[in-house]
C-alpha cells in the first residue's frame, strides 16, 4: 500500500490526471462534500460492494482522517487490487468539494 496526502491528490486533478478515490466516510459526513469525481463506498459495505470496483485499476481509499482510509485499502491490498491511502484525509482537503444526495439528505 502507498500513502498520499490530500495536497498532492489535489495537485494530480488539477493537472489533468485520473485518479480513482474511493470515499469511505458515512453518508453523514459524504453529505457535507466530496473530492469531484470520488465514489462513495462506507467502510462497512466495501466487503459486499467490492464488485463495483475493477481490479485492474489503482484506487485511492479517503476518510476523515485516514484511519478508515487505511483499513479500507489494506482490505482492498488483501483482495488483489493496487492501493493507495490518503493518509491526512479530508481534513487536508482544500479542493473543491461536490455535494452527494445521500438517503435522509434529500
């Protein structure tokens, strides 16, 4: 597994690079915004939700603060798939952010 900070990421988007980010947070938190582009996957539904997800494609795993980030991507390692934690989390995210509809939030 590698480690990347939120600046960097957003350095890589802002210079054209697809990036594959993969939001752990609960839908509360998702709620509040999102790095463009992310998919939004809570921690707790990546075991049956991993199908959504192409192995052969390197993803980057962000929570709050990079704690659920990392076990989110040293599962995801265990399952075959090259990954990446955002190591500070949207707490360093200064990008900009896109709003998500989740459920109780419409």
């Amino acid at each position: 597994m590698q480690h990347i900070t939120a600046e960097k990421v957003q350095h890589l988007l802002e210079e054209g690079e697809t990036l594959h980010v993969v939001d752990v947070r609960e839908d509360f938190e998702v709620a509040h915004g999102m790095i463009p582009e992310a998919i939004h996957i809570p921690l707790g539904e990546l075991p049956y939700r991993i199908s959504e997800l192409d192995q052969r494609v390197p993803y980057i795993f962000v929570c709050k603060a990079g704690v659920r980030s990392y076990n989110a991507a040293t599962y995801m390692e265990s399952m075959g798939f090259e990954t990446t934690n955002l190591s500070d989390g949207m707490l360093g995210w200064l990008g900009p952010l896109t709003l998500l509809e989740v459920e109780g939030n419409k």
